[in-house]
C-alpha cells in the first residue's frame, strides 16, 4: 500500500502584505509545510503585481505574479470561498473593521493590530480611540503561546502580540507568577530597530536621522503597548500591576533588546529566576539562558525563537530580567503564525525559523 496522501494545506490570505509584518509573514507562510499563499489584499497597493511591491518575491513561482486587491468589507463571504484563514497586518480600527467582516464570513482570522489584545474595551478606547467591534472582544485570544497555550486550540480570532509587550512580557512573567519579585516599581527599558516604525518613511526613521542615533520616545507612560503590558502582567501575577516603560529607537534595521528592573523578594537568586522560567517555557520557542550568557539581537535575527536571560545586582537587590527577539519575527509575524500553529493543534515551531540570520 503506498502512503496516504497529505491533507491540502490551508489556504491563506494576507491583508496589508506591503509592509513590514505583510512581508514577513509571506516569508513564512512560503516556508510553511501546511500552508499556502491564495490571496493578497492591501489599499495603497491594490492591482500592483506582487513582485513589484516586495521584489524578493521574483522568479517565486505563483507568487510574483500575483495580483494585490483592494478589500472592502463586503468581499468577505467571497474570500470565505477561495481562503481558510486571513493574517490582517493593518492599522488599528481599519483591522478591526476588517477582522470582524471576515470572522462573521467564517474565517479563522489573526490580528496582528492592537484592536483585539485588550480585554477591557474601556481601556482600549482610552488608549486608541472607539472600537469598531467591541462585540468581538470576548471571542479573541491573546495569541502569546507560551501564555496563552490552553486558550488558543480552536481559536478562530486570535490577537497576536505586540513586539514591545513580548520581549517585556516573556522574561517577567515567571517572576511575578511564581512571586520572586515585587510587583511594585517595576521598571522596563526596551530599544527597537526602526523596523518597528512600520515601512512608511518619516524625518526620524530615514537613514541619516536614525542610523547613528538612539533616542527615547513615547515615555512615562505614553506608549500605547503600556496597557497591554500591564494586562499580561497582572494576569500573570494574580494582581494588578503598573509599571514604568520607556522606549528607545536604536539603529538598526530589526530585534528588540528589553531590559527589565524589579526588586528581588527574599530568598530570590538569578538561579531560582532561571529555574522558573525554564519550568514556565518548558514547551515553545522561549530560550532561557545560562548563566553569564546575554540576550543579544544579533542572534535571534529572523528568528521566531525569543532568548531570555537573568541576573541579581547583590547590592540593591535588584532583578535584572532581560529578553531579545527581532520584532518582526518573534514580535508580530513569526509569533502570529506560532499561535495559528496552536490554534490549528500543530507543533508550534512547525514551519517557523528557530535559527537566527548569522551575521
């Protein structure tokens, strides 16, 4: 008997794959086993030749040739024709808008906007303005993994994360679960690549504003991922939780380095702190890192993988909790495509880079 035929991958569309995340994610999709590309949606670029917007896509058979659509809402039930599952790589309100049209047509949609990662829809119009679906809310999950692994099998509205949040999230959220740290005055550093700015240019992202330069931006309290923050946080640790979180451009192209303060509780060594970050990521791609190792963006380039990493400061009893990832990848696109893996019940490194771009 010969062997039995492999099921037909799903059929995937990517709405907003001109930009950054858009184009990651066609990356990946390509890379993937059980997936394949079937539509391509964006505004600005609606009936270019995918190869003209994004030309690492030529000489890729099916996919240069491609023609992008325009999506309105009413296309929806056809789409739910012709695709299984839709990445919507859009800004706030306009995924949510979009989201919500192709969900009720019967698609398995991930968000990788803010609209659906924020429970509380008081909390989201306070930081970004009325929600078009607030209906919605309750049937999104928060598409972190390795957080959110019993939540995500069979989801169908999955909310991927935002960078800043994951590399924040991920090397504190042991912490204050297992109550190795106090929950009061935490402080988070975290330094981006211009990626992060999205691929419209602007005075402070072209290359003789940001190449030789490192600024703060968005700070005490400001920036719009704080809430989201301090929503995973405090789910972890049983208990609200508020923290100081203040940005920085860094030049170069991709990655998040998040270094993070919190003060010790008793008993509290960078040991322990490792101990129950590897008991936490036991299954997923977070890497907990030995001891006089650091987490280095250079080594989780295009990586889906996330590397955290710990230290105590003996003098003032500090914690110093740190993470790396790159901030397409780990932060929006590779993630996004890890929780579907969940959702789908797959391995979640199926399909996924586990090894950074060296050099």
């Amino acid at each position: 008997m010969g062997e039995p035929a492999s099921p037909a991958p799903l059929r995937v569309g990517i709405l907003g794959i001109g930009g950054y995340t858009g184009a990651e994610l066609l990356r990946l999709v390509l890379g993937h086993p059980r997936l394949s590309l079937a539509w391509a949606g964006a505004r600005e670029n609606a009936g270019r030749r995918l190869g003209d917007v994004l030309p690492g896509t030529e000489g890729v058979a099916g996919v240069a040739e491609l023609r992008i659509e325009a999506f309105v809402e009413e296309d929806a039930a056809r789409l739910a024709e012709t695709i299984d599952v839709v990445f919507a790589c859009l800004p706030h309100a306009a995924s949510a808008r979009a989201c919500a049209a192709l969900y009720r047509a019967g698609l398995r949609v991930v968000d990788l906007s803010a609209d659906f990662r924020l429970r509380d829809r008081a909390v989201y119009e306070e930081w970004y303005g009325p929600h078009p679906a607030p209906e919605l809310l309750a049937a999104a999950v928060y598409g972190q993994p390795e957080l959110h692994r019993e939540e995500l099998p069979g989801a169908r509205l999955i909310a991927a994360p935002g960078c800043y949040p994951t590399s924040s999230v991920l090397p504190l959220a042991p912490l204050v679960a297992a109550g190795l740290v106090e929950i009061e005055g935490v402080v988070i550093d975290a330094k981006s690549g211009v990626s992060g700015a999205g691929r419209s240019p602007s005075p402070v992202t072209h290359l003789p504003e940001a190449s030789e330069g490192l600024r703060p931006y968005k700070v005490a309290g400001t920036h719009r991922h704080v809430p989201e923050i301090e929503q995973e946080l405090s789910r972890a640790a049983g208990a609200e939780l508020r923290v100081t979180f203040t940005p920085h451009l860094a030049p170069m192209s991709r990655g998040i380095s998040t270094t993070a303060y919190a003060r010790a509780r008793a008993g509290a060594t960078a040991e322990r702190c490792r101990e129950a970050a590897r008991a936490r990521y036991a299954s997923g791609l977070v890497s907990v890192l030995p001891e006089g190792r650091l987490p280095d963006t250079l080594w989780v380039r295009g990586s889906a993988r996330a590397h955290v990493a710990y230290a105590l400061d003996p003098r003032t009893s500090i914690v110093v909790a740190m993470c790396a990832i790159d901030n397409l990848a780990r932060g929006a696109s590779a993630q996004a495509l890890q929780a579907l893996n969940l959702a789908l019940g797959w391995p979640d490194a199926l399909g996924l880079p586990e090894v950074g771009l060296f050099p």
